[in-house]
C-alpha cells in the first residue's frame, strides 16, 4: 500500500513483512506509524495469501520507542480523549503469527511492540530496554505487565526500575526472544522459519496461537476448556481430513485453510 508514510510493506511468498521506516529518528513510534503498523497488520490478516505476518525496522534499529517530540507537550487529558491505545489493543485481534525481527534498539515503546509479537527473532547486536523512568515516566504500553508476566517480578523491577538495557543475550536467556543470529542473516532465517509456519493447516496454527495467548491470562481450567473446544473445531476442517489421510498414505499434505 503506497499510502503508508512511516511503514513499508512488502509480500515475501506466503510472509507479508511490515518495516518501520523513519531510519533518521531510529524510528521512534508516533501515533501515525502505530496507527499505521496496524492497518497493515489488519490487511494481511484478511489477506488468505499470507500466512505469517514479520514486523522489522529499517536502518540501523528496530526502534528506539515513542516520539519524545510528540508526547513532550502531552498532559493527561489530552491523552485520556486522544485514547492512542486503542491502535494498540486492535494487535490482539491479529489472528496470524507475528515474528518480530529485531535489530539494534528495541526500547521503550519498541520493545513493548515486539512483546506484543507472538515470537521474536533477534540479531546479536540487538539491546532491549525501558528506558521511560530516565524521562520522568514508565511503560505505558504493556510493558510493566507483558515483561514481568514474561521474566517474572525479580528481573521486570531492576530492568524498569533501573532503565538498564538487556542484550540479546540476556534476552535469550531470560526468555524473552526465540533465537538471536548474526544481523546479516537476521531476515533470512525469520524468513525461512516463517515459511515453515506458513506451509502448516492454517486453520490449525490460528487456533493454536488463540489457545496459547489465552494461556497467559486464563486460569489453568478455563484455558484447557478452551483449548478443548479449539481441538474440536478442528475437526471440522477439510485440513485435519487431509492431513491424517495424507499420513496413512505417506504423502505431503496439501493443506487448503479450509
Ligand atoms: N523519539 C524521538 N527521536 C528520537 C528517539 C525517540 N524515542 N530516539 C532517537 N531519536 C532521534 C534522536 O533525537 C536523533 O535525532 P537528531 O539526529 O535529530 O539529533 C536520532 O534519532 C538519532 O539518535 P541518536 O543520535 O541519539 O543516536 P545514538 O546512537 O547516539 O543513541 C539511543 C541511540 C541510545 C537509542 C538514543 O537515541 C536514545 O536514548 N533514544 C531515546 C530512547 C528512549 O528514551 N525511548 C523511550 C521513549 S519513551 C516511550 O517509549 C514510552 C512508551 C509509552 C507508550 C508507547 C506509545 C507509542
């Protein structure tokens, strides 16, 4: 879509990949870009050509987080009717898999966009942080509940409290990222694994991320009822025939999203 300013979007087979793209502010999330990161994400959500949905940054970071230009002047009212996170919680109704492909900074902002990807992949130069609380402020976009949900109490208060940034390393190790390459081969290899989600039921991989995502939130009980219902939906699909019937044949299955 060439109306995007401060995205660009580009079709990789099955992968419909977003880049956020205001290399010269290392691009610092305004409310345009978030707005439209998710009218991109939308559109390939109802797009049966893609699969699997990659967010990465262009030049040399994901992103350094929310335009300070833009929030400087902001008091809470303004904030309150303006309501920005509305465009965040839309990113919960995407149905495909987002893989973030993280380069550089990740911070503020930025990192609270990639843990809202469903996986991330993560170059070894990539540093992680909320920096917030060096400005006077703290998360406003998930990032006190997303990571300490993630990692746990004892880790989310030093690295919020302190502001102090987590290497791809640390990051890896604590969770929070999938697997961490050589930056030249970042998108290949988020490429390359995308494809392999991308060739599964579709229909299957939808409703395993819903299951999972309720995992977080649901108690134990209510998320296993859900999973259940979800593992008999799909029964209902012409994929689930396929793909037993392609074993016992010893075949590929050619699965349709159907
Ligand atoms: N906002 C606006 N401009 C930025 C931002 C930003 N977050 N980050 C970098 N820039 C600009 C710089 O001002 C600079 O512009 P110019 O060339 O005109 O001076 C350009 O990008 C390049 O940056 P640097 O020269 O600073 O590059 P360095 O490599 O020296 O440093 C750093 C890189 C360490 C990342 C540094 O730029 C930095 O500290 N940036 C700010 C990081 C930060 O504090 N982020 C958190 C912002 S607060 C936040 O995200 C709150 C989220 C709440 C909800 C989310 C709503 C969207």
């Amino acid at each position: 879509n060439k109306n995007y300013e401060m995205i660009e979007t580009s079709v990789k087979g099955q992968v419909g990949l977003i880049e956020l793209n205001r290399p010269k502010v290392l691009n610092a999330l305004n409310r345009q870009m978030v707005s439209e990161v998710l009218s991109a994400m939308e559109a390939y959500d109802e797009n049966a050509d893609i699969k699997v949905i990659i967010l990465a940054g262009k030049g040399r970071a994901f992103a350094a987080g929310a335009d300070i230009d833009e929030m400087m002047d902001a008091d809470a009212v303004s904030m309150e009717t303006l309501n920005q996170f509305t465009d965040w919680d839309r990113l919960a109704w995407i149905k495909k898999p987002v893989i973030g492909a993280v380069h550089g900074f990740a911070l503020g902002g930025a990192f609270e966009l990639a843990l809202c990807c469903d996986m991330l992949f993560a170059a070894e130069n990539a540093e992680f942080g909320f920096p917030e609380v060096n400005l006077g402020v703290m998360p406003g976009a998930g990032g006190t509940q997303r990571l300490t949900k993630l990692v746990g109490k004892t880790k989310a208060m030093e690295w919020i409290l302190s502001g102090k940034r987590i290497s791809a390393k640390d990051a890896l190790h604590h969770g929070i990222i999938n697997s961490t390459f050589a930056e030249e081969v970042l998108m290949e290899e988020t490429l390359k694994f995308a494809d392999t989600i991308a060739n599964q039921a579709p229909i299957a991989v939808r409703l395993i991320k819903e299951s999972i995502l309720k995992a977080v939130d649901y108690p134990l009980y209510e998320g296993m009822q859900y999973e259940r219902k979800n593992f008999y939906m799909l029964f209902a699909t012409e994929d689930q025939k396929e793909g037993m019937r392609a074993f016992k044949e010893k075949r590929k299955p050619d699965f349709k999203g159907k």
